[in-house]
C-alpha cells in the first residue's frame, strides 16, 4: 500500500474510533445529583430536616449575632448554618455523610453565604466545638446525653440550642413551642452552660459553700458565727445569684473568683469570694 492510501485509511479509521466514542458518550446517562430524602438513613440519626419557623426560633433563643460563632452538630442540608449565616454570624457545620456535606456547600453558595459557612465531614463525638459562641443540634436524647459532658466544660455563657430532645435533668433555661403549619418537632430549647463553681468559698470574715446541679444552687452562707441556707440560688453562664439570710446577691464568676453586689432591707454593697478547697 502507498503511503498516501497508508495515510487515507489512519485518517477513515481515527474518524471511526471518534464517531464511536462519541456516541458511546451520548448514550451514557449523565451522573445524577445527590438529592437529599427526608426520613434517609445516617450513623446516628435518620435525618429529618428542621422546619423553617423552628429554626428562626432557635436562632432567637440564642439571640444570634453577627459576632457569634454557630456550629450545628449534624447539619444535614446546611440550612440551620446557613440560617445563621443570614444574620451575620460564622457559622460551621459538622455531618457525618459526605453527600450531604456537599449539598450545604451547594446550598450556602444559592443562598450567598458562602463566604461565611464551613461544612466539614466529620464525626460529631470526635469533633472540638469548643470556639462555639452558639451551639444547636436536632438529635436524640440518647445522642445529647452523650454529647451533655463535653457541652458543660465549654466556656460559661454558651449558648445551647435543641430541636425538641432534651439534655436528661439538665433543665432547659427557656422553652419555646412554634405553632403555624409545623405539625411535629415543634419545640426549640435552651441552655445557657453555667460556670462550675460547686464547692468552697472564702468570703472575707466567713465562707460560702454552693452545691450545684447544673445550673441551679444550694448551699449555706457563713458569716459573723451565723450560718444561713441558700435560696433562689442560679447560674446563668458566668452570672451567679442567690439569697440567704434576707440578702440578695448577685455577680460574676471570674474563674477562681467571685465579686458582685448584695442588697437588703437595710443595707448594700458589694461582695466578693475566692475558691477554697473545692
């Protein structure tokens, strides 16, 4: 064969190999999109998107701003995120299917808040939210309680919020039901992580002793040889108050130390206190 038929039949066989490929192509169907399904399987929880009017509810539980920092613990389709991003806040996403990672991100980008969301695919109870100003999850009361003692040796002042399950004995601070068209998982709770301060407390000329169950107080308030219980006694974060003897306390846990303001029928001032052997 000569060279110009040599070269005639390479370029008839390459137009053969391309026309066949092309339609091998054309006839492959086109790889479809992962479209998340409520009620789907997940490690932990089936998932079960929050409604809209409960997630703006739990948002104004926490009173979310633009300097909070959100991160949702199971964040499905990113919407809780994204939410939070609307209002100004970073806000992070923590889920354990990759599919649904990459939806949120899909989702943020729609919604034009990419800028200010993160999605990662992660194992929640393997996770550090510890820089959180706001954490909120929808998961079950098992699931929470496991969760319960990582959440308490976050700082003082976090903010918590829960789609419906609660955390055990830890009583919610505040408790909102959303009405309208939301038929199940209507409720959104909140807790506000207390200060650990159970244990003894040196007060100038006397002592204060504060049993603590989350963020309710007991105790005793010793001073001038009298001791008198504890009344009222609560946490909000790092903010403490209680009564004892007719007097009203309140202030600031500082760590290792007290100080704040007391009031009576008679008499006000200021207090302060400093951890003893706890």
């Amino acid at each position: 064969m000569g060279s110009q038929a040599l070269r005639r039949a390479v370029s008839f066989l390459g137009m053969v190999l391309f026309a066949a490929t092309a339609a091998f192509a054309q006839t492959q169907p086109a790889t479809k999109e992962f479209s998340p399904q409520e009620g789907q399987s997940g490690k932990d929880v089936v998932w079960i998107p929050t409604r809209t009017t409960v997630v703006d509810k739990m948002l104004d539980l926490a009173k979310v701003t633009p300097q909070d920092y959100v991160i949702d613990l199971g964040s499905g389709d990113g919407r809780l995120v994204i939410s939070a991003a609307k209002r100004g806040a970073r806000a992070l996403g923590i889920e354990y299917n990759p599919d649904m990672v990459e939806v949120s991100k899909r989702n943020a980008v729609t919604e034009g808040v990419a800028d200010k969301t993160q999605f990662v695919k992660a194992d929640i109870f393997e996770s550090d939210f510890s820089q959180a100003s706001v954490i909120t999850m929808f998961l079950l009361p098992d699931l929470n309680l496991k969760l319960r003692p990582q959440i308490l040796n976050l700082k003082p002042g976090t903010r918590i919020v829960s789609n419906t399950f609660p955390m055990g004995e830890w009583t919610p601070d505040e408790t909102a039901e959303v009405g309208g068209d939301c038929s199940s998982y209507c409720t959104a709770l909140f807790w506000i992580v207390p200060a650990q301060v159970d244990g003894e407390w040196r007060l100038p000329g006397g002592q204060l002793v504060l049993t603590q169950n989350f963020q309710m107080l007991g105790g005793t308030v010793t001073a001038d040889g009298k001791t008198v219980p504890i009344d009222s006694g609560r946490l909000r974060g790092d903010r403490i108050a209680f009564t004892a003897g007719g007097v009203e306390y309140t202030g600031r846990v500082l760590g290792n130390a007290m100080q704040g303001e007391f009031k009576s029928a008679r008499n006000k001032g200021t207090w302060s206190a400093v951890r003893g052997v706890r």
